[in-house]
C-alpha cells in the first residue's frame, strides 16, 4: 500500500493540483490529510469544492477548529476571509472531522501532537528560536499512544524523526503555505526557502513502513497575485520565494 500523506494545504487550489498530479504518477492508493484544509487568501471556497470531491481520509487542524467555533470577530484576519468564502456543506464537512485517527492500527494522524492542534512535535519554539525538538522532547510529547507512526503537520516543515523504538513521526511538510510566522510561545518564522509544494508518500513493504518526501512545483507566482489580490502582500512574499 503507499499512502500519499498532505497537510495544510491553507486554501492553495493550484498547489493542491499539483501534488494530486505528482500523486497520480505515484499509483496512490489512499490519500490522507492533516488539518488546515482552506484557511487563506486564495481559493478556499474552490480547494473546498476540490478537496471535499475526493473523500480523503482527512482530520481537523486548528484553522478547522477555530473557523467552526470562533465568531468573525475573534477571528484572524484569514480565518475571517475564509470563513466568508465557504458554504454551509463545506463547514457540514469540517464538522465530521475528527481531531485525531487512528489508520491501519499502526498509524495515527494528528495535526499538532497527539494532544494538541497548536503544539509542535518535531520542532522547539524557544526565546531564542526555532529548533528541531530532543529525542527526549518528542518522546514525551507521543506519550499516550503506542502507534508505530504518528503522522503530524501544523509547521510546514518536511522531517521525519526514529523515535530508537521501531516508532517513527513523519511531518509531509505544507502543500499549500512555504513560509509563515508565529507569536506562540515565542516569536518565530518558518521558512522552507523555496515556494514549492510539498507532500510526503508512505510506503508498506509487508509490514515496514517507509516514507519518502516530495516537493512539487506549480504556479505559484498565479497564488501569489491572488494573495495580493485579496490584500496579503506577507503572503505573496511567502509563496513566492519560500521566505518572509
């Protein structure tokens, strides 16, 4: 079986075609999907359309969580455009969505950490900065389940992690968003340096799960002048370069 495993695609419609295609070539069997669906401001009633069409095994990330129960005024100023954007059949779906699954027996997929939807598993947010997490800090954060792999997304950083158990935690990396920055816990950005889509596929060779990373190019100078469009001038930079 190879699973080809996305996240936060972050309402990027040409990204998603993209790695669809990429996928395709692959033989996919099973497309999975890790939260932070349509939140941006691009395409998110389209990627909504396209996404919900193909019946994804998919769970909720935070921007769900929060566009499902948060008023226009609490919201994010991308929260508050996508939410404006969808349809009621599109947040009918959301609400199905579970926080975390378990897939195969041996897979969980969350969008954060087993626990959270706004914490970091594979990376540390420091005042100093952002690093790759500890052995001893990602141990602690799978405590509680006993999957062989966890997968996660919510830091748009492609990594996989040996937990030296036979565990294994794989983030696919961002199809839809190359660069942000945060205020929590610390003030931080992410930035992958380059605008490409990314997606990871996970192999099962009787029983030994592996995972490969994929990067994609699209148009991404077509998603950038849209975000300009919609008045996102940081998010154009993003897409555009894989930088802030």
């Amino acid at each position: 079986m190879e699973i080809a495993v996305l996240a936060d695609i972050h309402g990027n419609l040409a990204a998603l075609d993209a790695v669809l295609a990429d996928c395709a070539l692959h033989g996919v069997d099973q497309l999975v999907v890790l939260g932070d669906h349509f939140s941006g401001p691009l395409l998110p009633f389209e990627t909504a359309e396209r996404l919900i069409s193909l019946a994804p095994t998919a769970i909720a990330g935070n921007h769900e969580r929060q566009l499902l129960t948060q008023s226009l005024h609490e919201m994010g100023e991308t929260d508050r455009f996508t939410c404006q954007a969808l349809a009621p059949h599109h947040f009918d779906w959301m609400t199905g969505l579970p926080a975390t699954l378990r897939l195969e027996n041996d897979i969980l997929l969350v969008h954060g950490t087993p626990t959270s939807d706004t914490a970091y598993f594979l990376e540390t947010v420091s005042a100093e900065g952002l690093h790759p997490a500890t052995q001893v800090e990602i141990v602690a954060r799978a405590e509680g389940t006993d999957a062989r792999i966890i997968l996660c997304g919510h830091t748009h950083i492609q990594r996989k992690v040996a937990f030296g158990d036979g565990r294994l935690a794989i983030n696919p990396g961002s199809v839809g968003l190359p660069a942000y920055e945060d205020t929590e816990p610390f003030p931080h950005q992410i930035s992958n340096t380059s605008p490409h889509a990314r997606y990871a596929l996970l192999n099962d060779a009787n029983g030994d799960w592996a995972a490969s990373f994929h990067t994609v190019a699209y148009d991404w100078e077509q998603a950038a002048q849209i975000a300009e469009r919609n008045g996102r001038p940081e998010w154009a930079r993003a897409l555009r370069t894989g930088r802030l």
